[in-house]
C-alpha cells in the first residue's frame, strides 16, 4: 500500500525523534539537560519527543548538535528500478 505524503511525513519525523531519545538516553541526558544547552524549556522538549508539535531542521540540528551528533540527510528512491538521477 502505497502511504501519502503526510504519512511519510509523520514516519519520518518519528524516525528521527526516536533515534535522538534513543541517543538522549545513551548518554545519560535529560529533557532538562537537552533544553538547557539549546536554550528552551524542559516542557518544549518534552512535545517534541512525544510528537506534540512539527519541529523545524533547526531545532532537530540543535538537539542533534548538543549531544555531540551531525544531522545527514538522504534522499532514497522509492522505485528500485530507476537508476538516481533519471527521469520517470
């Protein structure tokens, strides 16, 4: 079954929430800790882990940032049998 663009969406975002919490959690960092080194408040960290709110590139940078994490993002094609780069 093929997802919309907006489940996509909330698929990605959760991808990328979930493997920040997980890298929170290894090193032994709270919300509290997260907000105070990007300069927001426990309960902003506390929505955008449990998915209450779109967070921008920015704020996902930042968090990323603090724990000592890079941000890459890649594009992957969907169908297999289209070499990158060519058309449909």
């Amino acid at each position: 079954m093929e997802m919309n663009i907006q489940d996509i969406q909330l698929e990605t975002r959760r991808k990328a929430i979930k493997r920040l919490i997980a890298y929170r959690n290894m090193l032994g960092m709270s919300q509290k800790d997260i907000a105070d080194k990007i300069g927001v408040s426990r309960p902003n960290i506390t929505r955008f882990e449990s998915e209450d709110y779109n967070p921008t590139i920015d704020m996902i940078v930042k968090i990323a940032d603090c724990m000592n994490l890079d941000v890459e993002i890649n594009f992957l094609e969907r169908d297999k049998n289209i070499p990158a780069g060519k058309e449909k």
